[in-house]
C-alpha cells in the first residue's frame, strides 16, 4: 500500500457511498472545484442517490441532514474542516435531543458527517479548531477518528449506515504522509476501540491520531523484549472499551499516548476505569499541552520514548 494518507481515506469513503442506495451527497463543491480539497472525490451519482452542491450555510446543512434522517434517507455531509460544524452545533445539541427524547414513530435514516481536523498549528481563525471531543460531550453523538486504511475500511463500512448520527474524522497534518497499513486485530462491539497488536508486557493506548506514535513506542518496547498490546480509541460518549481495559489489567502497565488537544480528553477517564478495576496499574502519559502554535506546523505529539519506557520499565 503506497497511497497517501487522503487519497487513501477518499477511496474507502468514496467507495461506502457509492454502494448506498436512497442516499443524498452534498457539501460545498462536493463534486466540483477544488472537491472539498480532494475529500470529495470519485463519488457517483445514480438514479437512488443524489449528489447536491450547496452553499456556505452551515447550520442549514445541519437541519437538511437531520431532516432526511428523519424521513428515513440516508445523508452524507462532507465538511471542509470541522470548525464549520460548530455552525450547526444546536441541531447536533437540541434537534437530536428533540428526536431521541420523543417516540418517534418512524425508522431513522442515517446521517453522517465527514470532515478534516486542521491539526497543523494555528491557520486562521476558522481552521484551528480541533475540540471534537467537546462536541461529541455536548451532544453525545459519536466520532470516529480515521488512523489509517485498516481501520478507516472497517469502521466506515460498519458506521455510515447505521441509523442516527456520526462524524468521521480526518487529521490535516496526515493528509500527504503514507497510508498507515497497520492490520486490525480486534475492535469492540461499538467500533469505540480498535486493536492492533497483542502482548503481555504493557499496552499502549492511543488517543486522536497519536497511533502512529503509538507504533513508534510499540516497537522501541519490542527492542528491548518487551511485547505490547496498542491500541486507538475513538470518541463516544459510552466507550466499549473493556477489551483495551482487560489488556491494561493484565499487563500492569499502560502507556497513554493523546494528541486531542482536549483538557477533557476521554484519556483521563480510560485511566480512571483501568485504575478502578486494579488500583496497582502503572501508567505514563504524554499528551498535547493547550498551547497551540501561532503559524502553520507538523504539530506531531514529541513524545519522549525512553523517558516514557524508563518510567515504567
């Protein structure tokens, strides 16, 4: 697998919507011009799914999507960067709210949200905005994070067509690095985690788009005859995470790595459940400061494998 980060994504997005039938594609320049940075590409549209450019009304969008889910549609919306979503946040607060709190007597379309993190440092005033986890909270709607293409194949196939709502995410700063290629092992029941390796050493587990980091240590532990679970977890409100907390149990020790940029990470409370169910767990943690760069940079978590791995080991 030698595609970039992007080009990869676009094919198993582009891919999962052109097999969906009763289906309505729209966005900004969603199948013209620049195709939301190449986000919208190679989508095709049929005599059961249409494909609709719109204009720069985001919380219109929002109401729109909402609208065909209820009428039992499915509706995709592609996003330039997800500090647009932020236009629309009250249907994503109060309209879903509305739904799920009557007996609505109809079935569910679904409505789906796909949308870059610009994770690059500081671009501008909307394009810096990375608070996905504060949304998800908000309005306890799902984020699927998108590593690489094993991961990215499955929990699109899985997740786009369920009914309700979710947002798959994209990183910025990955957009022209190698796909990463790393295989699935596992994945809980709700796609909130995805496992990658297994050990009994130590497990590693990964917050936002930290996975690559995580490979990094994984294999640094491995030098050194140490083998280690890794994992990635995405963001929901309710996380199936028991599979990455047993390896936790089990090993003793658990690296966190989190790149989220969210003083509310879910890293914190993965860390709270693991202690409670053995309160002899040793951890080390790295994650992202708040301070955010005033110009456009690779912004990669700095994580400090030896200082990480002596802390534990």
């Amino acid at each position: 697998m030698t595609e970039k980060y992007l080009e990869g994504l676009n094919k198993i997005i582009s891919d999962q919507v052109n097999q969906m039938d009763d289906t309505f594609v729209y966005g900004g320049n969603v199948n013209r011009g620049s195709f939301i940075s190449g986000l919208s590409k190679n989508l095709v549209e049929s005599r059961r799914r249409v494909i609709q450019n719109v204009g720069n009304c985001e919380y219109t969008h929002c109401g729109i999507g909402f609208g065909l889910m209820m009428s039992g549609v499915n509706a995709v919306l592609f996003v330039k960067q997800l500090d647009f979503v932020m236009l629309g946040i009250d249907h994503f607060v109060s309209t879903y709210g509305s739904i799920r709190a009557t007996d609505y007597p109809y079935k569910l379309g679904s409505f789906s949200i796909v949308t870059a993190m610009y994770d690059q440092g500081y671009q501008g005033p909307q394009s810096s905005f990375r608070g996905i986890g504060e949304i998800c909270s908000m309005s306890t709607i799902s984020a699927f994070m998108l590593n690489g293409y094993s991961d990215a194949a499955l929990v699109v196939k899985d997740e786009m067509k369920k009914s309700g709502v979710r947002f798959f995410i994209l990183s910025q700063r990955k957009a022209n690095e190698k796909m990463n290629t790393l295989d699935v092992k596992r994945t809980a029941p709700d796609n909130s985690v995805i496992q990658y390796s297994e050990g009994s050493n130590a497990t590693i587990v990964c917050f936002g788009f930290s996975l690559s980091s995580g490979e990094v240590l994984r294999r640094h532990l491995l030098d050194r005859d140490i083998v280690a679970s890794l994992f990635s977890v995405n963001v929901l409100e309710h996380p199936q995470w028991e599979i990455a907390i047993s390896a936790t149990v089990r090993s003793k020790r658990l690296f966190v790595l989190d790149d989220t940029f969210s003083p509310t990470s879910s890293s914190f409370r993965f860390i709270v459940d693991a202690l409670e169910q053995d309160p002899n767990i040793r951890f080390a943690i790295e994650r992202r400061r708040e301070k955010v760069s005033t110009a456009v940079s690779n912004e990669d978590l700095e994580v400090g494998f030896e200082r990480l791995i002596q802390k534990l080991f």
